[in-house]
C-alpha cells in the first residue's frame, strides 16, 4: 500500500460514486437554483442533512456556534483514524452560486459516498465526518465553528473548489482579516464654537492617510484596503462620529499578526492627534491554508493514475506553486490550522473567474458536476488511505507538525 490503495478499493469507491450521480446532480442543482447568503442556509443546510439521516447518518443541526451547520457522522466500527469532508453551501448576495459552492457540497457528497461504501465493505474501523459549513463568503463560517471546538478531534479535513481554467491539488491562498474601526469624538458648531469639538472625520481621514504611507513599507505580498463609511452629516457641525471598513492581507496568518502590529497604532495615533477615542473591531479571521503536500502529491496521482485526468491539465506541484498562487482567501485554511488538510481546485471551464455571472452560469453546467465527481473521488481516496495505511498518515502528520512549528504554533 506505499504507492496508492489497491485496485479493488479504488473501483469500488468509482462505482459507489458514479451509481449516484443521478442523486448527486439533483442535490446539486437544487443548491444552485435556491442561492442563499451567508447565514441564510436554512434551505441548503436542511436538504443535506436530511439527505445523510436518510442514508443511517448521525447528524446534529444547528452545531459550533452557527444555525445553519450541521455535523454528520458514520462508522461501522469503533477506533481509527476520523476523516473530515467540509461541505459549503453559501451564496453571494446579488449573483448566486458564482463562486460554486453548489459543487463544493456535491464533490464533498461524493467522497462520503465513495469512502462509506468501502468502510461498510471492508468493516474498517474508523470514524467519516461531513461538516456542513455556512458563510464562507466573508462571513468566516468556520472560524466561527473553530472557535466552538469544531475539528479537533480530526486526524485530516479535506475538501474541494472549483475553478475556472485549472485544477490543481495544492491551493495557495492567503491569510486574511477585516475590522471596523469606530471613532468618537465631539460634536459643536463648526463656525461659532470649533474649539469645543472633538472631530471625529479629521480622525479617520487621519487614519486613512496613516494607511497610505504604511503601504510603501509593507512586503510585496501584502495589502491594506479600507473604505470611509461615516464621517459626519453637515459641514456646518463637527462630526462626533466617524467610521470605517478594512481589510488587511498577508502570505500567511504569521505575517497578517505582524501587519496587525504595525496598523493598529495608527489608528491610535490618529485618536491622540486629534482628540477623539477610537474602538476597533476585528471580525473573522481567515488563516492561509496550510497545504499539505504528502496529501496533495497522493491527491494528484490518484487523479492522474485512476480517474483519467491528463497530466497537463494538473502541472507538477512544484509548478503550481508559482502559477496558481492565489491572492483570495479561504477559511477553509483555519481548518487546516486545527488538522492536516488541503483545498483541491477543480477546472470547470468557466469563461471568467468566480464572483462573476460567467462562473455562476459554470457552476451549474453538467461538466462542473462532473469535475466535481472526479474531484471527490480523489478526496475520498486519500481520505481511505489516511484510514488505512499508518505509514502514509505518519507522513501526513510530520509535515503538518513541521509546518505548524514553522509558523510558531506548535
């Protein structure tokens, strides 16, 4: 078993997953025609757990913090190793599924699929774990979750992503975070009594211009954006109130602490300098996702070896290191902060990148279902080797262990 499953596991995991495609594609789409933001997933999150308690499932609803998640377990035998599948489901508010996470949930449908059909006909000991996990699009589902214990007790958490115009095991994202900041001051007449006020608009356009001059300084693979949001309502009366959005990216969740340390005072100074006091509220964190290469080398001969992909459209992963480097974010990546893991993206030959109505169109095409399939085949492969084969877990565990040091969190 050190170069893959055998050839009957892998037939038996194709066909499990191929008899339900019809099913599969039905699920799929009734995801992609009832689009629902984040934290509005009462349609999509209720259709997948009913459809796991209807396969003998154990599901708890409205799980780690959040209403529309769900946790749904299988075994057939007590002790092993627990394999992780996360689920997506949300929308994006005005144009739908363009992002796929319809396919997303459908791929993460067929590695359950794939990998219970076996564990039934293998009796292989071990625990599979589907997390249904809401409001991805800037919401930071599983953060959230993370934060309620979710995926502590999971040996790996896998999961799937469409793309455009290429597939690539080993996703490389970047660590995220945004925050608000409130500034308060004091309110007078900006023509009689200036002197009596505090202005809270001079604060945060002094914060706005801190940022500007900080951005010469920051490395190559960072970012600060942000946006005035309020800063007053008349220009005859000092404003009492200001506020803003921002939003603040770095290589990985080390650099985005390190960046945190260097933003933060300027917002204080800008408080100092004209008076006022200043609150600042960080919302959900998204870490990088901490890529497994043990997993995603075995993710990409599976795919290239037995589920017919041609070997350039999945280059090397040295390759796609520098090629398909992205600069969005996933919080599939605190995942992956908890357990070893990785982000697969999948090609569905989309005519534009996600966000956009062309994607959304894609996402609902009978090739981006199929890919989908293909994707959570490979998923479920690797997730039955991680069940059975000790060696190539130990693997899998020493380099996330090597990899959590390097960023100084174990």
């Amino acid at each position: 078993m050190k170069d893959g499953l055998p050839s009957n596991i892998v037939k038996t995991v194709t066909t499990a997953i191929d008899n339900a495609n019809e099913e599969l594609r039905t699920i799929n789409l009734q995801i992609w025609n009832n689009p629902e933001v984040m934290f509005e997933e009462f349609k999509a999150a209720d259709l997948l757990s009913s459809w796991f308690e209807s396969k003998s499932w154990t599901v708890k609803r409205g799980v780690y913090g959040i209403e529309t998640a769900f946790e749904a377990r299988f075994s057939v035998r007590e002790g092993g190793r627990t394999v992780c599948y996360n689920a997506e489901y949300d929308a994006l508010p005005g144009i739908g599924h363009a992002c796929g996470h319809n396919l997303i949930a459908t791929s993460t449908l067929a590695s359950a699929i794939g990998v219970a059909a076996v564990m039934q006909e293998k009796q292989i000991p071990g625990t599979l774990v589907v997390m249904g996990t809401p409001a991805e699009e800037t919401g930071g589902g599983k953060w959230i979750m993370a934060n309620h214990g979710a995926w502590k007790d999971c040996d790996v958490c896998l999961m799937t992503h469409g793309m455009s115009s290429f597939s690539t095991p080993l996703f490389i994202s970047k660590a995220s975070w945004k925050f608000r900041a409130k500034f308060h001051g004091k309110g007078s007449h900006a023509a009689g009594a200036p002197w009596d006020g505090r202005n809270a608009c001079d604060a945060i356009v002094h914060a706005y211009n801190g940022l500007a001059l900080l951005r010469q300084h920051i490395g190559k693979d960072e970012s600060i954006q942000g946006v005035i949001l309020e800063a007053g309502k008349a220009p005859n009366v000092i404003p009492d109130y200001a506020e803003g959005g921002y939003s603040i990216r770095a290589k990985n969740s080390k650099g985005l602490y390190a960046l945190k340390e260097r933003i933060v005072p300027i917002f204080e100074g800008a408080a100092a300098a004209t008076g006022c006091t200043v609150e600042v509220f960080w919302d959900a964190l998204y870490e990088d996702v901490l890529s497994n290469r043990t997993l995603a080398e075995r993710y990409r001969s599976y795919m290239l070896t037995e589920l017919g992909l041609a070997a350039e459209d999945m280059i090397s992963i040295d390759e796609s290191l520098v090629k398909h480097a992205q600069n969005g974010s996933s919080d599939h990546g605190n995942c992956t902060y908890i357990t070893p893991g990785i982000q697969a993206l999948f090609s569905i030959k989309a005519e534009d990148m996600p966000h956009t109505p062309a994607f959304r169109e894609a996402a609902g095409k009978d090739f981006g279902h199929a890919e989908a399939l293909r994707a959570g085949k490979a998923n479920a492969l690797i997730g039955l080797e991680v069940m059975l084969n000790d060696a190539f877990y130990q693997s899998v565990r020493a380099e996330w262990e090597s990899s959590m040091k390097e960023a100084g969190r174990l």
